[in-house]
C-alpha cells in the first residue's frame, strides 16, 4: 500500500549524534515513506509534551531506500529541538511526511544546448543538508551530462562538506574564517568564479537554500549574470501541510523586468500572490520570490 503523506508514522531511530556544535545528524527508519520523497522536501518530527504540540519541519538530506531510511540534519535552536537530541538509537518517534514541493531535477527543458549542464548549488549554514540529497541524486541521474559546482557558507564550524566533495567541486566560505574563504557565499562566488561566469561555461541552472539575507543576494547575483534556478525558503511553520496558514511569503504573479525592478511596498495586489512555504513551496522560482 502507497503511503499517504498525512498520515503520522510512529519510526525507530536508527542513530543521533553532534556533527557540530548544535548541529545533530539523525536517521530515522520509515518505511514505505522514503519510497516517495524528492530532494527538497522535508518531513514534520513531532516532540511529545508540555508546550511541545506543534511539530518540527526538518528538511530532508539524504533517502536510502533499499534500508529505508531518511537522514535529517538539524540545529538546536529552541526546546523542541533540543529534545530531539536526546532520542537515541531504537527510541520512537513521529514522523509525517514528505511534505512540501521538492526541486525540479528534469534538466531536459533547460534553455541550453551544452553538452554539458553547468549547475551551481548554494547552501548556507542549515539550508545545506537539503543540497546534499539533490546534489547525489543529479550525480546518480545523469552522470557526465552534469558538472556540479557547490558553495557552501557557514558562519564557523562546517559540516557535510566531505560528503558535498563525492558529487562536485566544492568552494567553502566562513564568516569567522576558521575554513576555506573567510567572507559569505556571495563575496566567495563574485571573488572566486567570475572567471566561469564571464566564459562560455557559465551556470545554466541555481540550486539554493539558506537564510534570506543570502538568498536575497543571490537573487541579485543569478539576475545579473542570467542564472535560472530555484530557491528552497526557511520560514517558521505551524502545521506543515498548508492548514494554519502561519508561513506565508509573497511571490510575483508575472516576472517581467519591470516586475523584477519593484519591491513589494511598490507593487498592486494584482502584481503579486501570498503562497503557502509548507505546501506551494519549500521551493520556488528564483525570480519569483520577492524579498
């Protein structure tokens, strides 16, 4: 029987350990759920008691399916999620998903007729475990017929990057300098790559996920050197299934370079849709989100 997405599945942890100050790396057996989820989804962990009703939206970073597990990397950022780390190996927990709308990997309808496909792949801090399960799962589709170029930006200690290194080239940026570029993503990639983009090679597709101020950069930055590509936006959500309408986000109706041009407080309700992140998204058009 195909599993429904709605419905709340009682797993077994497989193992949860520190990858990182505050960063926790956790499988979780759940059955016939992995067989549907897509990179760029995420599933809702529920931590039972006291205040703790509402579930916590963790994105997906990797699938096995042949052990039928899912692999979440998360950050303790409050008391729901510190719980989460206390769960150890065949300890239960709920689980539903996957839910949300995953990242486009049909490369096919790519407005390019390289050999070739030039992808960048953009992660910062926690919007980075998502980009590892894309990024193997491109690799897997289509072998040669895709070059990964991967930035990852965190603000000291970073995680997964040996891991990101299977499937491409990997440029690290920390704010504090304690690896690789010290600076964010952005000033990495305008230092770093501008050879490749002034080439023939440049990016055909933009793969992100991280915290607005850099996406928001990086909105700028695909515009200016014409990078189609997609953003998966953090938000706070209640539900996670589009039910309490807590992580609303506006986003263009029409994308035009006049459209590109206006910010919100400048633009007519006809100018633009109020989307649900949990169930229009995690993930949307770059130029269509407006910041």
């Amino acid at each position: 029987m195909c599993h429904n997405p709605l419905d709340r599945v009682k797993c077994r942890v497989v193992h949860n350990r520190e990858i990182a100050p505050d960063i926790y790396d956790m499988t979780i057996d759940v059955g016939d759920m992995v067989d549907i989820c897509k990179p760029g989804q995420f599933v809702n962990l529920y931590v039972k008691g006291g205040v703790h009703l509402l579930p916590r939206p963790i994105s997906i970073c990797g699938v096995n399916k042949k052990e039928k597990v899912l692999r979440v990397v998360y950050a303790v950022v409050g008391e729901g999620t510190k719980i989460l780390t206390s769960r150890q190996k065949r300890d239960s927990i709920e689980v539903l998903g996957p839910l949300g709308k995953g990242f486009t990997t049909d490369l096919e309808n790519l407005e390019s007729s390289k050999a070739v496909k030039e992808l960048l792949i953009v992660g910062g801090g926690v919007g980075t475990p998502p980009l590892l399960e894309l990024s193997k799962d491109l690799k897997k589709t289509y072998g040669d017929k895709v070059r990964l170029t991967i930035v990852l930006g965190f603000r000291d200690d970073a995680y997964l990057v040996k891991e990101f290194r299977k499937f491409g080239e990997v440029y690290l940026a920390t704010d504090s300098g304690k690896s690789g570029y010290k600076g964010n993503v952005i000033q990495l990639m305008e230092d770093q790559l501008a050879d490749t983009l002034n080439q023939e090679q440049s990016f055909d597709y933009m793969y992100s996920c991280g915290p607005t101020p850099m996406l928001r950069g990086l909105q700028g930055f695909a515009l200016t050197n014409g990078i189609q590509g997609e953003f998966s936006l953090e938000e706070r959500m209640g539900c996670g299934f589009g039910g309490c309408v807590g992580c609303v986000v506006p986003i263009r109706r029409i994308v035009t370079e006049e459209t590109l041009k206006l910010r919100q407080d400048t633009m007519t309700d006809d100018d633009y849709d109020y989307m649900k992140v949990c169930k229009d998204g995690p993930v949307f058009d770059l130029t269509e989100v407006i910041f």
